[in-house]
C-alpha cells in the first residue's frame, strides 16, 4: 500500500533526519565538510526520486518519491520556516564583545562585498549571457551571499585561529540581509519591467538596513525584560524560540524593513546581555537547544534544497556551463578585490585591526554558496510573471555556481588552511600551553604516584604511567621558552585577561544563587567584561579604566539622585542605593577570591615578579572598593550587616544543596529523602528572594546632630533639617560645583574628602567641613572647581534654606567661628574612611579650607537676646 498525504510528508522529514544523522560521522571520518556531504547526499536523493517515480517496479514508493520532489514547501516558506532560526542562533552564538572590534572588517565583507560580487557577475554575464543586464545583476544579487556553515564547520574540526571563524560567521549575519535586499529591489524591475532608480534604491537600502538594527534591539531587549519578570526557565527558553520569528516577520511583512537584519540584531541582543540576565543553567541549556534545533534546520536546508537540484539542471547546454565558468571566476574576483584591496585601507585608517595575508586568501577561496543562494533561485523559477528563458537562466547558472563552490572550493578548503598552517596556535598561545603544560604534569604525576600509593596500587602497575607523566613534563619544559616568547608587559596583560575572566566565571557561578539581584549581576558581568576587552585591547590601563567605570555611578544612579534633590522623591535613590550595596558587596567578595587565585595559579605560571604587578593593581582596586563600601557601611551599617547575612545565608544553602547531591550520587540518602530535603531547602531559598527594604534617610537626624557645626540647634529644628536636606553620594574626580557657577545649595560633608584649587593654593575639605557656605550666603560664584577625591557621603541643604538657618539661629554661626580658629591651630580634616586622612602643607590651603572665608570676611555675629 502506498503511503501518501501528511503520512508521506512526515515520512520523507523522519527519513531525512535518519540520513542527516549518519551524514556527520561519514563526513568526519572523509575528513570532509558536512555540507558539502549533505549536499552530494541531497542530490542523489532527488535524482533516485526522480527515477523512481519514472520507473513502473518502484510503484509502492511514489508516494514518498513525490513527497520529495514536490515538498509542500514554496522557496517564500522555504526561507521563511528556516532562514530565521539559522540567523538568530548564529548571532546568539557570536562573541559580540569579541565581534565589535571588527565591525569595519565585517561590514565591508557583509555589504560592499556582496554589492561589488552582484555588479561584478551581473557584468561579467551581460555580453555573453544574451540577457537583459537587469537579469544578469539579479543573479549576481543571488549567489553573491555566501553560507559561513560549511566554511566554519570546517575551522573549528580543525582548530583553525578563532578570529578567522569569528569574521566568517560575523560576515555571513547580515550579508543575507544584503543580497535579498539588492534580490528584492532587482525582481520587481523583472517582472513588472520597472526602471530602477539608484538614488530611490540607496535610500531604500538603508532605511530598511537601519530600520531593522533598531527593531531588533527594541524586541530583543523587551523580551529580555519579559525574562527577567517571568523568571521561569522554561517559559524564558520559550520566548527565545518565538523570538526570530515574531521580530522576523513583524519586520518583514508588517514594518516593511528586512527581516534577516533585525533577527540578527535581536540575536546580537540576546547574545550581549543573556548572558547577565538568565540564569547560567538556563543560559546553557538555551544554547545547546538552539544549536540542535538548527542542526535540524541546517541539515534539512541544504538536503531539501540539493534534491531540487537535478530538476533546476533539467535542459542544460555545454554553453551554461561556460557562463557558470564566468560566473565563478566573477565572483571570485569581485570577492579578491574587496579582501586584498578595501582591507588594507581599513587597517591603514585604523577602523579595523590589519587582516593577516594567509586569513584574507582563506576568506576568499572560502566563500561557499548554499541553501539561500538555492531558495532565492527557486523563488524566481517558481514566479509566474518571469519569462521561461529567464527562469531557466537563472536556475541553472545559479545552481551551478553553488555545486562549483560547495564540490571546488568546500573540499579543498581544509588543505588550504593546513597548508597555510592556520591550525597551528600563536607563538604565544604555544609558548603558554608549554608553560602550563610543564607545571600542571608535574602536579598531576605528583598527585597520581600519591595516589597509586594510598590505593594500593603495584609499584609496577604503577611506575609506568608515572614515569610517562613524567617524561612528558620533562619534555614540555625542555620547550618551554615562556620567558623568551612574551615580554613583560604581554605577560602583565596576559594575567590582567586572565583574572577578569576568572571573575566573570565567578560571577556566573554566584549568578546561580537565587536572591542576588539581576541587575546587581549585569553590571557586575558587564564590567568585567569590559575589563577583559580593555586589557585586550590596552592592557593594564583599560583593565583598569573598565574596573572604575564599575564603581562611578550609572547614569540611572545620577538621574535617581536628580529626581530625590529636586522632586524630592526618594524611591528611585532607594532602589539604587540598595543594588549599589549589593554590588559593591559581591565585588568585594569577589576581588578577595581574585587575589588568592593570583597568588596560587597565576604567579606560578607567570612568575613572581608579574605576580607583584598584578597584585599592585589588585590591590589598588580593592582600596577603592573598599573605600566606597565603608563610606556605605558607616552610615547604612544596619542595612550593610543584614544584607551581609542574607548572602552568606544564600551561600551556605547553595553549599546544603551541593551536600545533599553528593549524599545522593553516593546512596547514602534516597531518592525520597533527596527531594524532601531539596524541597525544604527551596522554601528556604525562597523566603531570601524578597527585596530587603532600604531606609535612605536612616540616621540622617542623629548625623546633623553630632555634627560641630549645627551644635546648639533646638530638637525640633533639626528634625525639620533632616527632612528637607537631601544626599548626595560622589565617587572620585566627580564635579561638586564647576568654577564660576552659582552656588545653589552648600553641602556638608558626613564621610569622604574633596578638593579645589583657590588662589594658587590646594584646598582640603574633609568630614565635618561644609562647602558654599559663604557662596550661598553672599550670592557669590564658586571660586575654584571643587571635585571629590574618595567615594564620599554628603548632605545637601539648599542656600535659602540654610539662609534662614543662620538668620534663625546665630549660633550656626559662632560654630562656624569656632571651627576657624581650630583650623588656624593646625587641625586638619578627618575623612572617616581607614587610611585616608590627608594633611595639607600649605598655610593658605588651612585657611581656604573653611566653607565660609577668613575671619575679617566673615559677617559679625548678631547678639543674642537675653
């Protein structure tokens, strides 16, 4: 009985998968590319379908020969079901970070190479092709993307430079987006004879390029928001499966922009800040979901579109070959021309690093066309309104294009990078894996002979596979040339890489604790990745730079802080204020672990003498984090020993949990008593996920009241004070008050220090001190730009505010009388932070340092009534 119908269609996709599966190890052991496999594969399916159906003793199969042949699959729904999820894992699978320091190079390849191929074929064709030149570009716009999924598959089999994998895939993002935007503006000009007008076209193109960048990161972005409200981890992988194609076809059918693009951008997204959104677990299963369902999709593309292959041959002359010939050789000039010629001058302007000689041939002979260039060829074959001649044309020159480069190109393409020696590690990748290599055989030859010893293994057992482990180390330091491969400064930054992604792994590893804040973590993962680039890219100095950018305030922090002194509303500064907390505390956590990482698997990699660089920049980071929590802890100190409490709390459950799963895998408890105590551990957990409540104005009364300036003032006064002074929380090098401006309110220093330079003189301002007192009260303008030199905690009141404060109660003024004098005895300012008291040299600095001027400038005293 024939099986026909949806049983037919079902069948032929099960069959598929069964060929797609048994195709990769062939593929491994020929040492050839999947793709080029499955293609071959692909073609002799469909031309034993086509001989089956022709043949009258194959009648039980017709069934499925014709499901196969004629798939219930137009090239629109072809692109469609497929394209979306093939771009959106290939940008979630992309290093963005890693990708935006070669946007030149990739832009270049994804857009102007694809315009310079499509003119390049399209004119090379046009004297021989006896084709309008209109249909001669339309078919360059077909075959001038390029499919990175062969060209990688085969960098990674077989380890070639990561950079190189990174500008394919980078390239093969958004140069479909190029070639089906130049194909969509080519096609109508063919069916519907209209003239094309460049100007328009330009204009077209990159509203729609443009259009689709902000779409995708406007969806991509909002269902990262949807994550992080949902928190569930399958619901937040369910929504990255509806993602590509909600953005894909919201752009495309709806909004009019490309659709290839915004899914790439909201891929990119994804991609940038998954990572600090969802959680490690969920992240990893994400990823591992996606590269399957698009093993599938990938597989089924290029088999689905290589059986249609016999039939779009069908007709074809010894003439078609020659213009496939010309095609090719087009192609592959065009595709030479951009990557010998445009390159250089990207690195000569410096927007792009230099390409290396040896990549830029491998990128040229590896632009291998596929199932898109198939889809697309199809999709004018299957159009009503093209011409016969036209259809054919297109069908079979593109085909042939694309067997040319998967059966040419695609198997030689591995030689080609061998012989380039492109699978071979930098000089100092290999003089790093000699020195670790050297130090890690020797521990792991330690540990095994103490090992062999205390299970009671022979010595003859034994011995052997000592000796080799042995022999092994001896050999790989008998290579090591460590110290005369990297210089100092490249082992410096080399460790300064080392130790910011050993503190995002830390940090992911701390991500899996319920409780902390996922903002709190996005910064931090964000900053240390920043940091990772930075020492990339500048070494110590951006490492360093990227780690201080962590601890300024946000600008969310900054704008919180304008609507708390202006609106007098304190819940966004709340809110912030907690997540700094927390942020400040788990970095300080964190940078205790990094330091004796550094001191027990750096330095002996490294050696000591960049052990103690590393350690001085560790060091000086650490006295900054440390300043910043303590100016926190000394006001907030209740807040700071709950929330202390609460992480260690989450903590030590996540060391139960791992108890009770080694219980586990050892039989000691059972599967029953596991999950009772799983399950009690995650109610626990649970009642920690609460927002701990955050007092901003706690002690704030109690402060203004031990501080010697407003000494003597009624309860009730500085009650009303504290309810109408404002905070204010700078980090170093923040601007108070820029030289010149008016001073609109004078802040009284609780913790930290500033400083400002008046009359060719330092001044000091330290806990205690307040500033603008005298500008606020004679209306005059800030005589010196003042900036924070610490993280600082200071109280704001208003100028008419404390106007009325002096008028009210004379004795603020004496205060202020008072604190002169002391001053000109030679006391200094204190600034409540450990280790950061500071003297000042200079006469005229001690005396500068009084808010208010000297005492000849001061304003008398009004006499008190009796």
């Amino acid at each position: 009985m024939a099986v026909t119908g949806l049983a037919a269609v079902l069948l032929v996709i099960a069959l598929l998968l069964v060929v797609v599966s048994t195709v990769q190890p062939i593929a491994r052991k020929l040492e050839l590319s999947e793709t080029v496999l499955l293609a071959i594969v692909g073609i002799i399916i469909g031309s034993l379908a086509d001989v089956a159906l022709r043949s009258s003793h194959t009648s039980a199969f017709n069934g499925i020969a014709e499901a196969l042949l004629d798939f219930p699959l137009n090239s629109e729904e072809f692109l469609l079901i497929f394209l979306p999820a093939l771009v959106f894992q290939g940008a979630l699978a992309i290093d963005v970070r890693r990708l935006a320091h070669e946007t030149g190079t990739v832009l270049l390849l994804a857009v102007v190479a694809v315009v310079i191929a499509t003119a390049t074929i399209g004119f090379a064709l046009y004297p021989f092709a006896q084709m309008p030149l209109v249909v001669c570009l339309l078919l360059g716009s077909i075959v001038a993307t390029t499919d990175p999924s062969a060209v990688a598959g085969i960098f990674r089999d077989i380890g070639a430079a990561t950079r190189l994998t990174r500008l394919v895939e980078g390239e093969a993002l958004l140069n479909d987006a190029a070639a089906i935007s130049i194909f969509s503006i080519l096609l109508p000009s063919v069916t519907l004879h209209k003239a094309i007008h460049l100007g328009d076209a330009l204009i077209s193109f990159v509203v729609s390029f443009v259009g689709a960048l902000i779409v995708g990161v406007v969806v991509g972005r909002l269902t990262l928001v949807m994550m992080s409200a949902i928190a569930s981890s399958a619901a937040e992988i369910t929504l990255t499966v509806a993602l590509p194609y909600v953005v894909y076809i919201l752009s495309d059918e709806i909004l009019g922009v490309s659709g290839v693009v915004a899914t790439a951008a909201a891929g990119l997204t994804l991609s940038v800040y998954g990572p600090s959104t969802i959680r490690p677990q969920t992240w990893l299963f994400l990823n591992q979901l996606w590269q399957q369902l698009v093993f599938w999709a990938g597989s089924l593309v290029f088999v689905l579109a290589s059986m249609l292959v016999p039939r779009l041959l069908v007709g074809m002359t010894r003439w078609d070959w020659v213009l496939i010939l010309i095609a090719s050789v087009a192609g592959l000039v065009a595709r030479a021309a951009v990557v010998f010629g445009m390159l250089p001058l990207l690195a000569w302007t410096r927007l792009s690093p230099p390409v290396p000689t040896p990549f830029k041939v491998t990128m040229v002979w590896g632009g291998l066309r596929g199932a898109i260039t198939l889809a697309l060829a199809l999709a004018v074959t299957e159009n009503e309104h093209v011409s016969t001649p036209v259809a054919h044309f297109i069908g079979i020159i593109a085909t042939g294009f694309v067997l040319i480069t998967l059966l040419v190109n695609g198997t030689t393409l591995r030689s080609l990078v061998l012989f380039l020696k492109l699978d071979r590690p930098s000089p100092i990748d290999e003089a790093m894996r000699h020195q670790v290599l050297s130090i890690g055989l020797g521990n792991v030859c330690t540990r095994a002979k103490e090992l062999g010893d205390e299970l009671g293994f022979s010595a003859d057992a034994s011995r052997s596979v000592v000796d080799h482990l042995a022999r092994r180390a001896e050999e790989e330091q008998a290579a090591n040339e460590f110290d005369r491969a990297l210089s100092d400064i490249q082992r410096v930054n080399l460790a300064l890489i080392t130790i910011a992604s050993q503190e995002r792994s830390m940090l992911l590893d701390l991500f899996r604790m319920q409780g902390l804040s996922r903002r709190v973590m996005e910064t931090l993962l964000r900053s240390s990745e920043a940091a990772i680039d930075g020492a990339r890219l500048e070494g110590r100095l951006g490492y360093v730079r990227a780690l201080r950018k962590r601890l300024s305030p946000s600008l969310r922090f900054k704008a919180a802080q304008w609507v708390h002194n202006h609106l007098r509303l304190d819940r966004p500064l709340m809110l912030c204020m907690a997540e700094r907390f927390e942020m400040l505390m788990v970095a300080h956590f964190i940078s205790i672990s990094l330091t004796r990482f550094m001191h027990e698997r750096l330095e002996p990699t490294l050696g000591s003498r960049i052990g103690e660089i590393v350690a001085e920049v560790l060091s000086r980071q650490r006295k900054l984090l440390d300043e910043a929590l303590e100016t926190l802890r000394l006001h907030y100190h209740g807040y700071a020993e709950a929330l202390e409490n609460r992480i260690f709390r989450q903590i030590a459950l996540r060391l139960e949990s791992e108890e009770y799963t080694t219980l586990l895998s050892e039989s000691l408890i059972s599967d029953e008593l596991s999950r009772e105590l799983l399950k009690e551990l995650e109610r626990r957990r649970h009642r920690l996920v609460k927002r701990m409540s955050f007092d901003l104005r706690s002690g704030i009364e109690d402060r203004l009241k031990h501080a010697a300036i407003f000494k003597g003032l009624p309860g009730a006064e500085l009650h009303d004070l504290a309810t109408t002074t404002s905070l204010r929380f700078v980090a170093p090098q923040e601007v108070i008050c820029r030289k010149g401006r008016k001073m609109r309110a004078i802040y009284f220093i609780s913790a930290g220090l500033a400083e400002s330079h008046v009359a060719g003189a330092d001044v000091l301002y330290g806990a205690g001190d307040l500033i603008g007192a005298q500008e606020a009260l004679h209306g005059w303008r800030c005589p010196g730009t003042i900036r924070a030199v610490q993280f600082g905690h200071f109280m704001v009141i208003t100028a008419s505010r404390f106007q009325r404060l002096i008028e009210d109660y004379p004795v603020v003024l004496e205060n202020i009388q008072n604190i002169l004098r002391k001053r000109e005895a030679g006391e200094q300012p204190i600034a409540l932070l450990p280790g950061a008291n500071r003297k000042v040299e200079d006469d005229a600095g001690k005396d500068a340092l009084m808010l208010l001027a000297p005492k000849s400038q001061l304003p008398p005293a009004p006499e008190t009534k009796e």
